[in-house]
C-alpha cells in the first residue's frame, strides 16, 4: 500500500488524460487531486471513478468563495460523490457554511490561506491588508480552524508555524508547492522538499508537474515515496 502523505496533481486537461496517467502510476500513488482546471474536463467523472472502482483518496480542489448559502449548497452537492478532502477559502463565514454543507458525511473541509503561488507584490495588487505573508498565514489559519475547518492549505513554509498553533491541534495541514530536489518551481513561490514539509508539520503533501511531466511518472511517485519512507 502506497503512502497517502502523498497527494498526486492531476492537472491534465481532461478525465481521459487523468486516467490514463492514474494507470501508469498504479498502486504508486493512492490519492490524487483533481482541480479546477478538469473541472469541465470531466473531473467530477474521474474523481468518481477513481474513488469507486480504483479505491483511491481524492482530493477536490475547488476552493469555493461565494454567499454562504451558495456555499453550503454547492457542498452538500459534492459530499454525495462520497470524497475525502474539498477546499474553500479559509474565511470564517465560507468554513462554517462549507461544513453545513459536508453535515454527516466523512468529507474534510479545507480552508486555503494564502495562495502558494504568492508573494506580497501580488497581495498589494489585490489590495490585501499589510503585513508578512507568514503572519497573515497564521492568521488566517487560526480564524478557519477556529470556524470549524478540518484542516488548512499553505505553503511548507508555513507549516511548522500554523502546526504550532493551539488551534492546530487533531488538524490536518496540507502543503502544495512541494518539489523534489532538483525540480523546477514552475508557478510555485514558497516551496520547500517532500521531506522537509512533512519534517515542519505537514501530514500531506501535493506534488504535480514533477510528477505528470516527468518521462516515467510512476517512477517520479515512487523516488518521492522512497524519500518519505526514509524520513
């Protein structure tokens, strides 16, 4: 059984591609994320299929943001696919309307802090208040898991603080912007190794160009695994 620290991107175009890079992976990898960017691809399809006939995690990046009725209906609707993990925005009034939605199912509502991809130049453009990213981080956090959040999206390099939060406590923490060593950043700003962010607090971690670009992605899933194996 693979380990399900690790969360496998599958930001591919369509169900198709998803599944078919979900076959040569194997039992490499036992959850994926599904985002966005497959949403109109068929990626409510694949996470189906993907958790009913392959039993894998799956993890539905949709970091919802609207009216709290709009919210809690959108996630009453997703909770039937019977999935693991689903993001919000980590604004107190989203959480709290995100788990009305999941109300007696097993569905893990996570509040995203502040994008991974970044930096406070891009926060003074959307004219987010002053202040360290790393501080608003905690922040943020703080007030989603004080809402009601299962758990927080943020970058690695936030994960030991937001781990060291009271409110943090029985939590989950997971950290996109992970990179082996040697990989390029992509979009990602605030990275940190597989390794490393499970070290500073992280239970799982999402990894994907790295390995969906690489020649051979079953051996990309497995090199990460073996790192997290010897941690």
């Amino acid at each position: 059984m693979s380990d399900d620290r690790l969360i496998v991107a599958l930001d591919v175009p369509n169900a198709l591609e998803g599944l078919q890079l979900a076959e040569k992976i194997g039992d490499a990898v036992s959850f994926y994320k599904i985002g966005l960017g497959m949403l109109t691809g068929g990626g409510l399809a694949l996470a189906n299929e993907l958790k009913q006939e392959h039993g894998k995690r799956i993890f539905l990046d949709m970091k919802l943001f609207d009216i709290g009725a709009t919210v809690e209906k959108a996630v009453r609707g997703l909770a039937q696919f019977d999935l693991d993990f689903l993001t919000v925005h980590g604004d107190p009034y989203v959480v709290k309307a995100a788990k009305e939605g999941a109300a007696g199912k097993d569905l893990k509502i996570l509040g995203v802090t502040i994008l991974t991809s970044l930096d406070r130049d891009d926060l003074d453009g959307a004219l987010i208040k002053e202040g360290n990213i790393t501080d608003l981080v905690q922040e943020r956090a703080g007030n989603a898991f004080t809402a009601g959040a299962d758990g927080i999206i943020c970058s690695p390099q936030e994960a030991a603080l937001i781990r060291a939060l009271p409110e943090a406590d029985g939590k989950l923490i997971v950290t996109p912007g992970v990179r082996p060593t040697g990989a390029a950043l992509g979009d990602q700003k605030r990275v940190a190794t597989p390794s490393s962010a499970i070290k500073d607090g992280a239970d799982h971690i999402v990894v994907g160009r790295p390995v969906w670009t690489a020649p051979n992605p079953r051996a990309a899933a497995l090199a990460i695994q073996d790192e997290l194996a010897n941690l």
